[in-house]
C-alpha cells in the first residue's frame, strides 16, 4: 500500500503539470491522460472496494477531479469552465456524506474535508475571472460550507460562508453596474445599499420563521443581518455625501430615501426587541442620528425644499415633540435616548443650519425648550431656552447693526439672576453665598457697562443705580444694595469731574451742601450717639439676615 499510495500520487501529481500545460495552452489535450485517469481510478475503487479509507478518498477525489479536468479539455480547456464543474464535485461530495449510513459515519468528515478542497479550488479557478455569473458561483461555494459547516461543527466556517454570500450578491450587482453607461455614480451606492438591506431582511426572516433548518443559530442570524445594516448605512452615508457633492441628478433618489426609512426601522425595531438596556439604548441613538440623515437626503433630493434652509430648527422642533412621547407608545422602548435626541437635535439643527441668524427660528426653539422644561418639570431645560432668547436679541442687534453694550450684556445679567431665582441647588439656604456673588456679578456687568458707555453715563446710571437700590431695600437682597450704591456715587463723582470745567460755580454750591450735611450729621451724631449706635447694630443685625 505505501508503494501503491507513492505511486498514485506522483502519477496524479504528473497528470496535474500536464493538464497545466495544456490549460496554459503549451500542450495539445491527449487521450492517453484520460485512460491513464480511468485506470487510475479502476484501481483505487478495485483495491478499497468494501474497505474506504480516508485515504484512498483524497486520492479518488483527486483523480475525479484531474479526469473532469481532461475531459473539458476537448471542450473548453480554460479555468473558469473547470470552477463549475468543481463546484458540483464538491456538492456531490456533501451530499454523499450527508447520506452515509451510520456504519460508515468515520467517512462522513473526510468527505467534507474534500467538498472543502473543491470549493476552495473553484473559487482559485475562477479569481482571475469576473463574468455575470461568477457571483453565483461564490454563492454556490457558500451554500456548499454552510452545508459542510453543519456536518464538522465548525463556526468559523459558517461566519466565512455568510461573508461569501454576501460577497457573491454584491458581485453579481456589481457586474450589472459596470456594464452600465451613465447616470449619476451615486445610483449604483443607492442599488448596492438596497441589496445590503434584501440581505438584512432575508436574515432577519430566517432567523424567526426557519431556524430549526438552518445551519446556523439564530443569534448569529441577527448578527449577520445587523453586519449588513451597518453596511446599508455606511452606504447611504457615501449616498448623501456623494449627492452634496455632485450636480448630476439622481434617477434612484426616491428609492434611496425608502431604503434610509428601512434602515432607520430596523434599528428602533432593534431598540424595541433587544434585552440588554445598553444595547436597546445604542439602537435608539443610532436610528434616530439616521433618522437626521434621512432628512438630509430629503433636502438633497427635492432642491426645492432649499426654502426651509432658514426653517430647519422649526422643523427639528416640530419632529422633536413625537420624539419625545415616543417612549410613551411604546414601553419596551427605553425612555432616556429618545429625550436626550429630542432635546440636543433641535439646538444642533440651528447650529450647523443657516439658521444661526434666524431670528423667527431662535424664538421657536426658545418655546420648544420652554415647553420641554414645563413638560418634563426640569427648571433647568429653561437654561436652553433663555440663551435662545439671548442669541436671537443678539442676532437682532446685528441685523439692525445696534451698537449698544448695555442692551447687549442685559440679557446676560437678567439670565444670571434668573438662575440664581429657580434653580434648585443654588436655592438652598447653604448656597446663600453662591446667590450673592452670582447677584453681584450680573448686577455690575449692567450697571458698570452702563457706567462705561457713551449714552448711558449721567441721568440713566443714576436713574438704574437707584433702582438697584430700591430693590435691595424691598427685597432686601445686599448685592442689588451695594453694587447700586456703589455706581449711583461713582457716577454723581464722574458728573461732577465731568461739569467742572463748564460750571465752576456749581463746585462751590455742591461743596457747600455736602459740607453743611456732614456737619449736621456730626452734630446730631455727638446729640445722640446711642441712638445712633443702637440704629447702626440693628442696621448691620438685619442686614445680615437679608440675601
């Protein structure tokens, strides 16, 4: 038997350098090579007849392999008309092991490992080759290691089976696009993305409806078709890009807008049906981002709708609110994703939109976030809606080219006090520190704003210093009392330096007024000191108490 098996297969390795040559087309085919096959396996089937080794299979499968090889010889001696033929060597092979009665079960994996040898050999016969049926012959192979997968146990080779299906779908289109003239390149993404979702939808209805036929588990199923989302989506992305881009018109627009709406079903059907909360949380964020991309197509795509260029934060508002009920239809949907798109779409809508300086939009996404803080009962969300209010002021005092700090920095400092009015951590009694400096600060960016700038100095300081004053003294809050009283001095000392030099005389009244009420109060404070004494600690008592 060893001389026998030596023999064999340097006569198979002999035969194999023959037929190379005469595929390379260095050789005439002869029909010496096809006796010599057939005796070859005359002999081996003579000599293990009854007794089927490993061995003498390998060998037999070899020699079927080099006598199919011979015969297309006289036919059609090129590579990829061997793959065929190979391919269903393989399939008979599967099919062999699959029917083996149980007395013979240690042939079954030897079997498999020759239907394994074929389909790698046509697969290598037919690389250097690409038709409009060689994706087929990658889905046969495919088809061939699930079968084989199924009968060795091996996950690896059904997770490689899976990607040649994929592979040998996508080449079959990719044939029919190259042989295309015409048209806008992005089409061809838009028929790819749609065979990655057929391929989706396929798994995902194999997966619930025929696993106890398949090869492969359920889980691996919706992994499959998870993989082919993703590359849906990666596709429709190169889709929009492609479309921003480019000024050919697209046939297949419509038809890519379809397959987003797929895409971003699937991945809230996904955060519907997941059971881990993280996972269920990712497919909600990542349908809704699609979501946003779908209508980024749908402005690519109608260019008509460039007239709601100024109106897209209008619009993210408008989709924003069945966003944020959304979980209310649903409980298996987790509530947290869909809230925190509802509340950040809308801003990054203005943001990255021309709507920076829209003034109507700015106030629409201010009572959007007023209505989502009256809504979910979080002060805080008020925050986005008051620096709405803040840009769209400032945008108007640049629309209208208003040069006024004191109207620009008002709103800042009347948000400031806002926020030291509701919100609820700064409202406890051991932040009241916290409160004063926050009061102190936005009262001086008003008043000394206003002390600084041309058209405010004089009368209207005077006029906002006593009314921080008076505010203090009502609402007895020391910050509006001090930085009033402060500014109200400084300015009544600016205005005097200021008329001096046009009104000397005024100096000499203004002296003589102060002086005589220092004197009265030095007088009356030697006449009734403890009373005045007594005043002052109960002064400084009560102030202690106010904010």
């Amino acid at each position: 038997d060893i001389w026998g098996h030596l023999l064999t297969v340097g006569l198979l390795l002999f035969m194999s350098f023959a037929l190379g040559f005469i595929y390379e087309g260095f050789a005439p085919p002869a029909i010496a090579y096809s006796v010599a096959q057939v005796t070859l396996l005359a002999v081996l089937a003579r000599r293990y007849w009854g007794t089927v080794k490993p061995s003498s299979l390998y060998l037999a499968g070899w020699g079927v392999e080099l006598l199919v090889a011979q015969a297309l010889t006289w036919q059609a001696p090129t590579l990829l008309a061997l793959a065929l033929p190979t391919l269903g060597l393989g399939a008979i092979a599967v099919v062999i092991a699959t029917r083996l009665p149980q007395a013979q079960a240690a042939l079954q994996r030897p079997l498999c490992h020759l239907t394994l040898a074929y389909t790698v050999l046509a697969l290598c016969l037919r690389s250097a080759t690409w038709t409009a049926w060689t994706g087929g012959l990658v889905i046969g192979a495919a088809l061939l290691l699930l079968v084989t997968s199924r009968q060795i146990q091996l996950p690896q080779l059904r997770w490689l089976a899976l990607l040649g299906l994929s592979a040998g779908s996508y080449e079959l289109v990719l044939y029919q696009l190259s042989q295309a003239s015409g048209g806008n390149p992005v089409d061809g993404v838009i028929v790819l993305a749609g065979v990655s979702v057929v391929i989706m939808a396929a798994y995902q209805q194999l997966a619930v409806r025929f696993e106890r036929y398949l090869p492969f588990s359920e889980t691996e199923s919706h992994w499959a078709a998870h993989a082919h989302w993703l590359i849906g989506s990666l596709l429709m992305l190169r889709v929009v890009i492609g479309l921003s881009v480019s000024t050919m018109p697209s046939t297949l627009a419509g038809v890519g807008l379809l397959i987003a709406a797929i895409l971003i079903g699937y991945a809230l059907h996904q955060g519907r049906r997941d059971t881990k909360a993280e996972l269920k949380a990712a497919w909600i964020y990542l349908g809704l981002t699609e979501l946003i991309g779908w209508f980024v197509l749908l402005r690519l795509t109608v260019p008509a709708l460039q007239i709601l260029d100024n109106w897209w934060g209008m619009v993210a508002c408008i989709v924003a609110v069945p966003i944020y009920s959304a979980p209310q239809m649903e409980p298996r949907w987790p509530p947290r994703p869909w809230r925190v798109m509802a509340i950040a779409v809308p801003l990054a809508t203005v943001i990255f939109t021309a709507a920076t300086a829209h003034i109507p939009t700015l106030w629409i996404l201010a009572g959007f976030y007023g209505w989502l803080a009256w809504r979910q009962r979080q002060v805080r969300l008020s925050y986005l809606s008051v620096s709405c209010i803040i840009w769209a002021i400032w945008a108007w005092l640049d629309q209208f080219n208003v040069q006024d700090a004191v109207i620009a920095v008002l709103p800042v400092g009347l948000a400031l006090l806002y926020g030291v009015q509701v919100d609820p951590f700064i409202r406890q009694p051991e932040q009241k520190n916290a409160r004063h400096w926050l009061r102190l600060i936005a009262t001086r960016l008003t008043l000394l704003t206003a002390l600084v700038t041309d058209g405010w100095t004089g009368l209207p300081v005077g006029i906002m210093a006593l009314g921080a004053i008076a505010a203090g003294l009502v609402l007895r809050i020391r910050a509006f009392l001090y930085v009033g009283t402060v500014v109200f001095v400084v300015n009544a000392v600016n205005q005097l330096v200021l008329l001096n030099p046009t009104y000397p005389f005024m100096k000499w009244i203004v002296g003589i007024l102060v002086g005589t009420v220092l004197i009265w109060i030095a007088a009356d404070f030697e006449r009734r000191r403890e009373q005045w004494v007594a005043f002052a600690q109960t002064w400084l008592q009560n102030l202690s108490t106010w904010e």
